[in-house]
C-alpha cells in the first residue's frame, strides 16, 4: 500500500538545485495525498516564477515512482513560500552552512594569480576547477577578476543569478558553482570602481554568495597584486595562492614579485604552474621548448615551493575563450587535459595532507 510518509520519504531524494539540500528538509513539501495509486505533492519554491520549474516537475515524479514503485501518477503543484517562510529557510542554511574562509569552513581555497596579465590564469582557474569536479570534488569558481571578467564567456555561465533573500545563488555549468562581477552588469559595460567599493564586492562575493560546503573554491584573481589581492588575503587568511608564468623573463621576474608579496600579505603559495611551457607539434608529437627551458622550476627555486605544472601552448585552449565549456571536458584526450588532470590531482593529494590530523591526535 502506498503511503503518505513512504512518499515524503522518497522525496527526500529531491534537492533544491541551488541550495543543494533536499526538499524535504528545506521544508518545501506543503501537501502530500494518496489516492489509490495516484499521488498529489505540493511544493512550496523559495521565490515565485522559480525558474527551476522545469527541474522540479521531471524530478520529482522521478523520485516518487523510484520510491514506490507502485505509483501510476503523480500531480505536481507547484507554490512559492511566503515572505517570513523564505527568510526562516535562508536563515536556516546560512547558519548551518559556514561562510568561506571562516575557520570552520571545510573549503579549501585556490587563488590562481600571476604577476603579469595574459599568462593563462583564467585558463588555469577554469581548467583546474573542471578537472577537480572530474575527480568528484565538489567546486566553486569565483571569478575575482573585477574589471576584466572572463570566466562568465568561458563557461557560457552567463545569465543572472537567483537572489533569495539576500542570498545569492552561484550559476550552475558544467558541474560546477560559477559566479562573476560579469553577472551583474551588462556584457560590455566597464566595472569603474575603487577601493571600498571593490572591497565591498568581494566581500559580497564571498559571505553571502551560496557557495554551500563546497571541497574547494577556485579564485581566478586579476592581473597583479592590486587592491583585489590584498582585499583577498584579508577575508581568506587560510587560502593557498597558485602562481601562473610563462617561460618568459619578464614574466617570471613578475610573478616572482607577485609570489613574494602573496607571502607577505599572508596567503600561503601553494605552488607555481607553467602555462605555456611547451608547443606540442602536430606532426611529431614532440614537446618543443619554444621560450625557453626551465623558468617554471627557477621560480618554484626562487620561492622554496613545488613546481606543480607544466601546461603546453594548445590551439584547444586558445579557443575556449569563446568557448562556453573548459578545454578539459571538451579535448580531455590532449596533453594539457592530461596535465590539468594531474595537476588537480596534486592539488588534492596536498590537500589531503593538509588536513590529514597529526599522529599524536589520532
Ligand atoms: N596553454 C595555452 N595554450 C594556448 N592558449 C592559451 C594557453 N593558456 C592561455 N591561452 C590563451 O591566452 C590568452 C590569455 O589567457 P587567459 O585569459 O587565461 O589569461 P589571464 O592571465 O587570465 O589574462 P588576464 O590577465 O587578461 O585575466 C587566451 O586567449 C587563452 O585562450
Ligand atoms: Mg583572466
């Protein structure tokens, strides 16, 4: 026989796709009724015109007839929650689910810099993000930079976010939780703001951006270490800073300048990556050293930290800008795929070091 509590119970396997918990403990089960073998469930959404409806009606008429299988109908009606409901419910996640950077907070944050601009940060960031949600990690990507956003286009994680009660909810793609200051202004319109104001922004970005419990928040931060940086190291004092160059003297020379002001602003360098290190020809499958050899492990020398990749020059990911989905997913069989993939890997070894209690507490 079917029952109202077996079909709240087979509810649960519904989550709310931006609050990533499940419907019934979010309380937005309103009215379950069983007639026969044909169920009514009424579900109160956080805002009204939800535009997750879509969702909603396939999933959980899913998950009913996965959990009583002897349901033949389910009719779904679809409400939204009232004013005091929603803040009852947003309060109740933000309580429970600790802010980035707190000390409680179990994400591990990556900013992804360089000294110079153009290096491949944003390249790394997105590759580096897609290839940890590969692994099953979940991840946020937060696009730190304010004037030259990029990430959005990247990953065709361009709409708008969902605001419920001041909470604001990252963008969905591709596995991942995405959010740029490049959601909240038009395409082409410049970002002309200084100090407090960026302050302001990043600060926002990060306390009340629902980036849930998250394995790791990847940070691609701008150019240089302005304001932005400093800003960073102030709200995240625990994140681990990965330092993109190219092969080039000059950039080294200003990622060594950048890596040495991340330690004195507090932020701990996880590493160096060498974005394009090599160009892979074609024809040979040879690894060239276009610009030169060694400048990857001279800075990792420089700065006592591993060299944590060798990324080559690859037209794959020249032309993911205007791409909408990272180079890993769409050309996993290429070589830099291969070396994002092992560099994520590295990442959550370090990771799993990090945390991992020392002898004399176990
Ligand atoms: N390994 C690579 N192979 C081929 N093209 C690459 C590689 N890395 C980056 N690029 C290309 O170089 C350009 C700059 O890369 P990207 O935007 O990632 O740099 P950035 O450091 O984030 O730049 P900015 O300082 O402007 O934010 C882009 O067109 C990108 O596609
Ligand atoms: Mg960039």
């Amino acid at each position: 026989m079917i029952t109202r509590e077996a079909v709240i119970e087979s509810l649960r396997a519904v989550d709310d796709p931006e609050l990533h918990r499940s419907v019934v403990d979010l309380d937005m089960v309103r009215h379950v009724v069983v007639n026969g073998t044909e169920v009514s469930v009424t579900l109160a959404l956080t805002i009204p015109g939800c535009p997750l409806k879509d969702y909603f009606n396939r999933a959980v008429p899913q998950a009913v007839q996965a959990g009583c299988p002897e349901v033949t109908a389910v009719h779904l009606e679809l409400t939204s929650m009232s004013e005091d409901e929603r803040s009852r419910v947003i309060g109740d996640v933000r309580v429970r689910v600790p802010k980035v950077g707190d000390s409680e907070s179990r994400t591990r944050i990556i900013a992804v810099g360089s000294g110079k601009g153009g290096v491949g940060k944003s390249t790394v960031a997105v590759n580096l993000a897609a290839a940890l949600t590969t692994r099953g990690h979940k991840v946020g990507l937060l696009d730190a930079d304010i004037w030259g956003f990029s990430v959005p286009h990247m990953l065709g994680a361009t709409g708008r976010p969902t605001v419920v009660d001041d909470l604001i909810m990252p963008i969905e793609a591709h596995g991942m939780s995405v959010l740029s200051i490049g959601n909240f202004v038009p395409e082409d319109s410049p970002v002309v703001w200084r100090g407090p104001m960026l302050h302001k922004a990043l600060e926002q970005m990060l306390a009340d951006v629902h980036w849930d419990d998250r394995d790791y928040l990847v940070i691609d931060m701008p150019p240089g270490t302005g304001d932005v940086s400093i800003s960073l190291s102030q709200y995240l004092p625990n994140a681990d800073f990965l330092l993109v160059t190219t092969p080039h003297d000059t950039a080294e020379r200003v990622a060594l300048r950048a890596g040495r002001m991340m330690e004195k602003v507090g932020m701990r360098l996880a590493g160096v990556v060498e974005n394009m290190a090599t160009f892979v020809c074609g024809d040979c499958s040879t690894e060239h050293q276009l610009f030169g050899i060694g400048a990857g492990s001279r800075l990792a020398e420089l700065l006592d930290v591993p060299l944590l990749a060798r990324i080559p020059l690859e037209p794959a990911l020249t032309s993911q800008v205007d791409g909408t989905a990272p180079t890993v997913l769409t050309h996993p069989e290429t070589l830099s795929a291969t070396r994002f993939a092992e560099l994520a890997s590295t990442i959550a070894g370090q990771s799993s070091l990090v945390r991992r209690p020392l002898p004399l507490l176990t």
